[in-house]
C-alpha cells in the first residue's frame, strides 16, 4: 500500500512538471491575444475612466462582471452587439463588429478574466435570487420605469424592444451579469464609468432589492419566483397564534371582530374593509400574502394600509392569514 502511495505521489508531481509550463504557455499565449487583439479598444488596468476618453468598456474587473457561457457566446460571435448606436454613440451611429474567436480561445480569455480581472470592491450581493418574488420584480419594473431608464437602455415587452439606444440593452441581463456586480454597480456606476451618464439613483435598499432582482430575470426564460405562501411557514401556520397578531396590527383599523370600527376607521376615506362580512376563507392565499405583505397598493386596494412585510415575521404572517382564512368566512 505505502509503495502505491509512493508511485502516485511521483506521478502526480510528475504531472505537475509536465503540465505548469504547458499551463504557463497557454497564459502567455492568451495575454498576448489580449494584447494584440483587444487593447486597442479595451483598458485592462488603471482607474476608470469617462467612456468618451474610451473606445470600448473597460475591462479589468471582466471576471467578476459576465457569467462565463454568456461571455464565450459573446467571443464566439453567437451573441448581438450591446450597443445599439455603438459604444461611442457621440462619434458614430455605427455598431463595430467585434472580432470573433475560436471556441478554444474564447474559454481561454473567460479563464484568464476569471483569475487576472477581479475587483476587490466586488462582495456577495445583499440579494438573494432563491427568494424573490413575482412581486417583487414587478416593482423593480415599476422603479425602473419610474427612474427613466428606459431613456438609455433597451428592453423588450412582448418580443419588442423599448427604450431608448444609447447606452447596452439590457433585455438579456439576467443571462449576462453576475449578481454580485450588478449589485456592487448599482451602488454607485458613476465608481465603474465616472462622467459617462451613469444615473446615480435614490435607491433605499429594499428598492434596490427590488430593481436588481427585476434585471437579473430579463432574458430568463425559467427564472423561478419565490412562493412565500409555499413555505414551511405555512404549512405549520396555527389559526389560534394568529389572534393576537391580528388583534396587535388589524384591529387599530378594521375592528377588533373584523366589523371595520377600530379607532383608526373614524379618519379614513375609503373605510378599510369590514372583514365579517367578506368570505376570507376562500380567498387565495397568495392574494392575501401579497395585500398584508406589500399593502394595500399592491392589489389595488386603499394606499392607507401599509405594507407589513418588514415588520411582521414570516410565521406570524402564516398565522396570521390562518386566523383570518378560520374565522372570517362570510357569513
């Protein structure tokens, strides 16, 4: 056995003396095709700079911007251009083509992106995909509309584009950006492309939640939404826990037995809704969920009632919709 261990440990090593060289050539090799083929255009190092002092993007914190296979798509020619007018849309209406490469080399540059090109600046995103919600994204939208991004970039809503062409599109962006840059960009992009006419937006952190989750699912065909109402939450919700909850965030409003009397009704036009009188019970329970969670608003009821969703934990929020589905049945 110790004799087994012996000749592996020298094949190993062995290997390890054949293959660095090759590994270093290859390196060299790439960089060179860098150099010869991409400089011209793209800056690899330095501090950022207006995109009016450039040619094309900057580049030297690429390893941390594209997801891989939407990069090698995009060095092999499979991908459309970003810039509708061209990069410098203040020279040219004009889209340059962009040099295509070998399959072999395009996983070359994407390696050599990934361990040269890092930004140290780039952390783990404050936002987790696995639990945002349809609605959610639909207020992304809603923010991204209300921000004029559509003034610069491109989206599409059923299959035609929107929006104006002078900056990249932006309707294949969950397939092309990581997460955690995007995040990091959306920051500040004026830390990525100062001078450039970046928006530097006012963006509280659940809005940013909000408009971040909305772009990483454009162009995602089998993006999958969070179910909140599907939890463990839910399925271990008790009516009887959800009494008091009711009676601590409700009753101020729609009365302490749902008759819609509480002390805050006297000032409220419309009257919130006289929940004894509604068939709670059979309303679905991811209506309910969004109306308590994102407020009224969110449903197309009255603005008065807030959104609840930070305030209320996820297991008195299920019991809290188990109490209203249990005891206000219409009757």
């Amino acid at each position: 056995m110790n004799r087994m261990f012996l000749l592996l440990v020298s094949f190993l090593f062995q290997l390890a003396i054949l293959t660095s060289p090759v590994l270093a050539a290859d390196e060299a090799a790439t960089k060179k095709l860098l150099d010869t083929q991409c400089v011209s255009c793209h800056k690899f190092e330095g501090k950022p700079e207006s995109k009016f002092n450039l040619k094309g993007p900057d580049l030297m914190w690429a390893g941390n911007k594209y997801q891989r296979p939407w990069l090698i798509r995009w060095l092999t020619g499979k991908e459309e251009n970003l810039y509708p007018n061209g990069y410098r849309w203040d020279l040219s209406r004009t889209q340059i083509k962009h040099p295509v490469l070998s399959e072999t080399n395009a996983n070359a540059v994407a390696d050599y992106f990934e361990k040269h090109f890092l930004d140290s600046r780039i952390k783990k995103s404050f936002v987790d995909l696995s639990t945002l919600t349809l609605r959610e994204a639909e207020f992304g939208a809603e923010i991204y509309k209300n921000f004029s991004c559509f003034g610069c970039h491109q989206i599409k809503e059923d299959s035609k584009k929107i929006g104006g062409p002078i900056s990249l599109n932006l309707y294949d962006a969950g397939n092309r950006y990581n997460l955690d840059w995007w995040s990091r960009f959306a920051e500040n992009p004026q830390d990525f492309t100062p001078h450039s006419g970046e928006y530097l937006a006012d963006l509280s952190m659940l809005g940013a939640r909000y408009i971040i989750g909305y772009l990483m699912t454009l162009g995602v065909d089998d993006f999958k939404y969070y179910e909140p109402w599907t939890s463990e939450a839910f399925q271990k919700a008790e009516a009887k826990r959800g009494e008091p909850i009711y009676k601590t965030y409700c009753a101020q409003c729609h009365g302490a037995e749902g008759k819609g009397d509480g002390p805050g009704a006297a000032g409220l036009d419309p009257k919130p809704a006289v929940h004894s009188e509604l068939p709670l019970s059979d309303y679905p329970d991811d209506y309910l969920y969004n109306l308590i969670f994102y407020g009224g608003k969110s449903v197309g009821k009255s603005p008065d009632m807030p959104d609840w969703g930070m305030t209320i934990p996820e297991q008195d929020l299920a019991d809290l919709i188990a109490y209203l589905k249990k005891t206000f049945k219409g009757e």
